[in-house]
C-alpha cells in the first residue's frame, strides 16, 4: 500500500509536469487556480494537499481529468491522444480566427487523403503513429 506522503509528493509531480507540459509558470498557473504562488510550490513539492476548492480550481486551469491526478497515468490512458489534442488546441488559442481556419481545412484536407490511401505519395511525408511524428519520405 502507497504511503500518503508518497502519493503526496506523486501527486505534486503530475501537477508540475502537466504545467511545464503547458509551459505555464507557477505564477500563471497560480493566477489561472485562483491562489497563490507559493501554495502552488507547496503543493507541487508534495508537503502540502490542496483544499478541495484549490484542487477544482487546478483541475479547470490545468484541463485534466481527477483521475490522472489523484491516481496517475494509468487511469488517464482511456486517451492515448489527450496531451496532443491538448498541445493542439493551446496552439490554435494563440491563432487568429483565420489561422484557426486554416489549420481545421489542412487537417481535414491531410486526414481525407490518409483515409483514402494517398497520404504518403500527396504531402511526401511517412507518419509513425507509435512516435506521433512526421518525416519527410525518402
């Protein structure tokens, strides 16, 4: 059985790696979760719990479910894209509407030719999907 203070300094852990996953800083996540800075220190070295409030208050500013951070990855993994999904759509926040436009039809556009078998020969580019990376084809 895991000691609370294990679970503790675990949890302080999926905080920060979230947040740095976000490249926020502890002072804009602190602002975003409504407390202060050094609360948030505190609780991502693990020699604080957050208040129930704090916690929602995390859950809203960092996007992720209570599972994954009261239990970790393991009960996250229902979404094996969510950290790209959630790198995408800080991308597309900081666009403009006709950046955000265009990125949608060249998604569209990339996702239709790989459903009809064209993808690789149309844009020159080989797609691991076990590394989530694009190269270009030699």
């Amino acid at each position: 059985m895991e000691k609370y203070e294990d679970w503790l300094t675990g949890f302080g852990n999926r905080i920060k790696d979230e947040r740095e996953r976000q490249k926020l800083t502890r002072s804009a996540l602190a602002e975003l979760a409504h407390t202060e800075q050094g609360y948030i220190v505190q609780i991502e070295r693990g020699s604080r719990s957050p208040s129930l409030k704090t916690f929602t208050n995390l859950l809203t500013a960092l996007g992720v479910s209570a599972d994954y951070l009261i239990f970790g990855a393991a009960a996250n993994e229902e979404n094996e894209n969510e950290g790209a999904l959630k790198d995408f759509a800080n991308l597309l926040k900081r666009g403009d509407a006709e950046d955000i436009q265009m990125l949608y039809q060249l998604a569209a556009h990339m996702m239709r030719s790989k459903k009809a078998g064209n993808y690789n020969e149309e844009f020159g580019l080989d797609f691991d999907a076990k590394q989530g990376e694009l190269s270009n084809k030699p």
